[in-house]
C-alpha cells in the first residue's frame, strides 16, 4: 500500500506517476550542500555525481541538464560564481563555488526545510484520515 520514496524504475511510478518525479525546488539546496561541504571548486559533471549520493536522489543520478541550468540562475541570483579551469591538457571545466550570500540562502534553506516537513506530516496525516487508514510511525522508504 506505501509506496516507495526513490522509485528504482518507470514501473514503479506507474500507479502514481508524480510520486518521486519532482521535487524540482529541492535541486537548490543540495547544490548548495555540496558546495558547502566542499573545501575547493566543483566542477558541474561532479555536482551531478555527488547529488546522486544525496538524500533528495537517492542514488539515482539527477539530470545533468536540470542541474546546469540550476546552476546557471543560482549564478543569475549570486548564490554561486563560476570560472573555467582550463589545464594544458584535456578539456575546459566551469568550476563552481558558493558565495557568502549562496551561504545565507542555504541558511534559509534549513528554516524552509523544516517548515516543509512539517507540512508534510500535517498533509500525510489527512491523507491517511481522508482513506480512514492508520498513519504509520514510520514510513516504509525503500523498494
């Protein structure tokens, strides 16, 4: 009856296909983690790999191509700044690195979070009402 949260295939969305598909406005504060976390620039291809470790994926990789384009409005917004690193050898890479006020807004971001998940927990608990069902105590997550 729970479905999971990190669908693991097409097929598991079937039933409810919004399930887990997009939670697009979450992108910005795990960008912003990473950046955080990181001591030096990353560069775009290992923001995307790294985001697929985070809890908003879990485990799947996000499209690249909505996390570059994320990153180029968290640029617009001065959330973030870029530069090319361009070695002798091999390809140039636009390294990226969060900014003081990228900073404040992930701070932000914390405050939001919590609101969203008390939402949440207020919407989880009338759904469960609305099909006369017992809310569980602890969500079944993973497939």
């Amino acid at each position: 009856m729970w479905h999971s949260c990190n669908p693991k295939s097409d097929d598991d969305l079937k039933e409810c296909a919004e399930l887990g598909k997009s939670l697009n406005r979450l992108s910005q504060p795990t960008i912003l983690t990473l950046l955080a976390k990181s001591e030096e620039p990353l560069h775009g291809y290992i923001i995307v790999q790294l985001a697929a470790q985070s809890p908003m994926f879990g485990g799947k990789k996000p499209d690249a191509t909505g996390i570059y384009r994320a990153l180029k409005r968290m640029e617009e917004n001065e959330l973030v700044t870029s530069k090319w690193d361009t070695p002798e050898e091999g390809s140039a890479k636009r390294m990226f690195s969060l900014t003081d006020k990228g900073r404040r807004c992930l701070r932000r971001w914390i405050d939001a979070l919590a609101c969203y998940e008390l939402t949440l927990e207020e919407l989880r608990a009338d759904a469960a009402s609305a099909l006369d069902i017992d809310l569980p105590d602890t969500p079944r997550c993973a497939g």
